[in-house]
C-alpha cells in the first residue's frame, strides 16, 4: 500500500468563504507553511481597522500571515520562494496571481472554485448563480494558470440551490463543500489519481464583481427577477429601495400568485401581518423582512408596528 505524502502548502484566502478549508488543512496531516490574505482594511459604520477572516482563523490555529498589498511584490515572491511550497491552495484571494507566483509551488497552484466550470467564470459565482435562476452550481477544484478561472479541473461536485435560497446559507454550504473537497483532492494527489482535464469550450459564462448599483431594486423588472437579486443580495451587500427618501433594505422574499393590474410597478398591493405585497412588472412579490439604515433587519410584523406602510403607497 502506497504511504501517503505530506504537502507543504501555502494557502491563500480573504474572506468567510475559505476559513473552513483553511481549518481543514489545519487539521490535516499537512504542512501550512504560511497563510497569505489580504491586508486589514476599514470597515463598518465605525471605520474600525478589520483584519480578514481568514488572518484571524490562521492566528487561532497559530499560523504564519503574509498580508502584502500587492502578491506581485519582488519581496513577497522572494518570502514565498524561500519556503519552497510543494502546492499553492487558494480559495477567494481576492486579487490576481501573476505567473510569477504559480510557477513557485514544485508540483502545482490549485484554486477552490464557486461554481461548476466553465460556467460563472470569475469574482462572484455564487451570486449570480441565483440572479440567473440555476437551480444547481457547485465547487470546482482546478489548477491555477494566468487567465480568469480558465485551468484545468481536478475534481468537481454539484450542489443544488433551494427556491427561496440566499447567498448567505449558499455561500456557506459552498465553504463547507469546497473544506471537504480539497482534502479529497489532496488525498487523490498523494495516490497518483487526480487527474487534470481542460474546461470545455462549450458553456463559458462569467461571474464578474457584483456592484452596488445592483443591489437597488427596479420594480419595472418581473417579479421572479426581483426575487432573485433580492436573494442573491442577501445578506450584502442587501437590496433596497427608496421610500420617503430613505433607503430601505428588503430580505426573504416570496413569490405570489396575485397579479400585477394597473397598478404601477413598486405599488403596495397588499399589507398582512407577516408581509408586504408589492406590484412588480409583471405579478406581484411578497417582502418579508426589512431593515431600516442603521437598525437591525426585522421581521415584517415587527417592522410595521414602528413603521407602517399602507397600501396605494409606492416604493421610489
């Protein structure tokens, strides 16, 4: 029985989304020779200096962190030479690898990839999974070259996405996914049975970097549409609409069966305990959730108790 190898690996990640392969490596019988993110920036209301995620989840588990502004840096190359990986993993870096970088590692760079290559190519596959209504997506485990998520694929698994998902409880169970995946993948490298295969030239779609702009909604567009931004929005950067110059966040929405009449698109139709029912261009959405700037996101009933919305109102 062949022995299996131990990789020295650095592993380079931002945010949520690769803390858990992070931790899975950690865990592994594997070396971490350094974990590389970006650096700490300012975030919130307060502006407070935030370290990344995954630099916290490294300084639990005692590890080295690189935070350089940029990887292309003739020093930071020199710093990641000088530890001789055996294998880059990535997982939502956030920046562009020069090939100067992967050509580091003796055997190869490998990326966790949100989707199910070659589709959603590129910064936010999960989120427009759910604008383009997939019903499934998945991870992809590649090896890295220089162009955008367009490497070989070394192992690959679909996940379903509910009706009503949203990216948050997605993004999650994609993490979670990719963890599992890249130990499986490891495994399969150590015994010789990972096997590359190029991505087929059928099928190419791109994921490019969700802007904020998006995230207003325009009641003008069919209510299945609303209902996926609203979702794939969900919980940032959060949808929202203009009511009485303010802007108001919209969560857990629901399709109707109520059609959308005369009325004009952003109408209130409709106001329940447990709802707000809005005319769309075409049928009408139910809202659910809703959170005012600053607040906290509210159950519907609880909202309307502080603010109430009447029907014939119209979202701007």
């Amino acid at each position: 029985m062949t022995s299996q190898k131990n990789y020295r690996i650095v592993f380079m990640g931002t945010p949520e989304f690769a803390v858990p392969a992070l931790n899975a490596l950690a865990d592994s019988r594997h070396e971490i020779c350094a974990v590389v993110s970006q650096p700490d920036r300012r975030k919130g209301r307060g502006r407070k200096v935030t370290p990344t995620p995954v630099k916290t989840a490294a300084q639990e588990a005692g590890l080295k962190v690189l935070q350089p502004e940029k990887v292309r840096e003739p020093e930071f190359l020199h710093t990641i030479r000088e530890m001789a990986p055996d294998l880059l993993v990535v997982a939502a870096f956030g920046q562009i690898l020069p090939q100067s970088l992967l050509d580091i590692p003796s055997i190869m760079p490998i990326n966790i990839h949100g989707s199910l290559l070659p589709a959603l190519r590129g910064a936010a596959p999960i989120q427009w999974a759910i604008i383009n209504g997939l019903s499934r997506t998945g991870i992809t485990i590649m090896k890295m070259d220089a162009g955008m998520d367009t490497g070989p694929m070394l192992l690959q698994e679909a996940i379903d996405i509910g009706p009503d998902e949203t990216f948050g409880n997605l993004y999650r169970r994609m993490a979670d996914l990719g963890a599992k995946m890249i130990i499986q993948a490891l495994d399969l490298l150590s015994e010789g049975k990972l096997e590359a295969i190029s991505q087929p030239e059928e099928g190419v779609t791109m994921a490019p970097p969700i802007k904020k702009e998006m995230a207003r909604v325009d009641w003008k567009m069919p209510a299945q549409q609303i209902h996926r931004i609203v979702r794939a929005m969900d919980p940032t950067p959060g949808a929202y609409t203009m009511w009485k110059g303010q802007r108001l966040r919209l969560y857990s929405p629901a399709m109707t069966d109520i059609p959308a009449g005369n009325a004009q698109p952003g109408t209130i139709c409709k106001v329940e305990k447990d709802r707000i029912v809005v005319t769309t261009g075409e049928q009408c959405l139910a809202l659910k959730e809703l959170q005012w700037p600053g607040k906290k996101r509210l159950a519907c009933a609880e909202f309307l108790r502080g603010r109430p919305i009447k029907v014939g109102e119209r979202f701007e």
